[in-house]
C-alpha cells in the first residue's frame, strides 16, 4: 500500500455515524471514508494520496477515536495548518482530532493493539427521539444484575463463532477478550437522556463482524429471561450448533479508540 510513497501519518478522527453507512467506499451511499477521501482531495489540492483505515465500522456506528493511515509523495511541511484546514472542509459531524508522522514500516492493521467498543443502552421505557444516534432503548424491563455477570463471561480466551454474521468455514473464530463489564452510563449524558442508563464496555485485539452487537444482543435476551448464565458459556464453546440471531441496532454502538504500537522511528 505505501509503495512509492515517502511519507506515512497516522490520522486519529471522532464521528457521528448515524448518517453514514458505515466506513467501507459503496458506490451511491455516503460512509465516511468517501467523505474523507473528499476531503483530503481538496485540501491535497490534486496531490496525490492514498488512505487505509484501521476498522470497518458498520452502517450508523459512531467513534470517539477512530484511525485511518495516509499515504504522501512529500512530507506535510505544517501539520498543525494541515489539521486546522482539514477540519474546517470537514463536515461538521466528523472531527480530526491528531496527524502524527509514522515509518514505512507501521502497518495500521497489524500494528493494532487493542480497539475498545462502547455499546450505550437503557430499558423500560421509550427514550426522547433526540438519543436515537447514541443510545439503544429496550422497552421491556431487563434483569441488569444478571446482564452484569454475563457480560463477564465473554472475558478470557473463547470460539466465538456463535457470535459472528454469517459465519465462513475456515474464519478464524478463537479470539481474546480482555475486558467486559456492564457499568452505569456516566460519560455520554444529555438532559435529553433517561435518568439511568447503562454502558457494555469491550477490548480485544480484533472482532469478527457484529460481534459486540451480537454480544450486548445475548445479553438483552438474557436480561428478558430468554437466555441462562449457562446458555452463554455453552455458546462459546467450539461445537456450540447454535449462532445468535439478535443484532443488536448499530446506533448504540461506539468504537472508544484504538491502542497502537507504533515502531520507533
């Protein structure tokens, strides 16, 4: 991907994602990759560039740090002008927030460490219409103490092919959670928002694709009594028959930020 390019940055940036599908170019739909490349055109004025971002967020997912790698023919001579500049073409829901110069050898997929997902949630009763991009409603009443301890079954090494859309044959579905707790909201607030509402907080190193949503989907059903604390250990056991079906809605999720080991210069 940098081959013939003499210069490499590794750009962090939050978004809205409700109006975008996801990060990923589709011809005739607005994601934020397009919208980025746009942008970088303009202010590039023609030079060229190429970008690689670091994760493919689904349609309506949001980041409070996502990353994306650029590609240069010359080094940028003033980044502090080129981030002002950027901003100011960007659209007013997608923000850069740092451009840090990098070695060929960085790779933005490989060299990341650890990605944090946020999935923000409240039940009970119907929310206000304006915490539709940010927060997911249940409308029935959820068990959230049983909600808790099953988050923390996720924890530790699993086969999580119960927990990926459409699964492939040969994926591979072995991977390691680090952290995963149900906590109470107290970060993303609005006088908008419920009185309680709560926050599935997730690292690991990679997920498969709807995985946290997947997950936080088990764990309503858990919370409805449509599932057991056993239910959830079994499921992520290799041989587990069953896949779950309950993709929880994209809008409540939010990509918190990725953890990079960057190579010395």
């Amino acid at each position: 991907m940098g081959a013939g390019h003499q210069a490499f940055y590794l750009v962090k940036i939050s978004f809205l994602g409700y109006r975008y599908h996801g990060w990923q170019k589709q011809p005739s739909l607005k994601t934020l990759h397009s919208v980025v490349d746009r942008t970088l055109k303009y202010i590039l004025d023609g030079l060229p560039f190429k970008t690689l971002g670091a994760s493919r967020t689904d349609a309506k997912v949001s980041a409070h740090q996502a990353a994306f790698e650029l590609f240069l023919k010359s080094p940028i001579e003033d980044l502090s002008q080129f981030i002002d500049d950027f901003n100011a073409n960007l659209p007013h829901d997608v923000y850069c927030e740092s451009v840090v110069s990098v070695t060929k050898e960085f790779n933005i997929i490989q060299d990341s460490k650890e990605k944090v997902y946020q999935y923000y949630f409240a039940f009970g009763n119907k929310s206000h219409p304006f915490c539709a991009p940010f927060l997911t409603t249940i409308l029935e009443p959820l068990d959230i103490e049983l909600m808790i301890q099953g988050a923390r079954l996720f924890e530790g090494t699993h086969f999580f092919k119960s927990y990926c859309y459409k699964p492939k044959p040969d994926a591979a579905y072995v991977r390691t959670i680090s952290k995963c707790h149900i906590i109470p909201n107290q970060d993303l607030t609005a006088s908008f928002f419920p009185k309680e509402s709560y926050v599935l907080e997730v690292k690991g190193k990679g997920f498969l694709r709807h995985q946290v949503r997947l997950m936080i989907g088990a764990l309503f059903r858990l919370g409805k009594g449509e599932r057991t604390l056993n239910d959830i250990k079994e499921s992520l056991i290799e041989g587990y028959p069953y896949n779950e079906t309950f993709v929880a809605p994209a809008s409540g999720l939010i990509l918190d930020r990725i953890n990079f080991e960057i190579p010395n210069e």
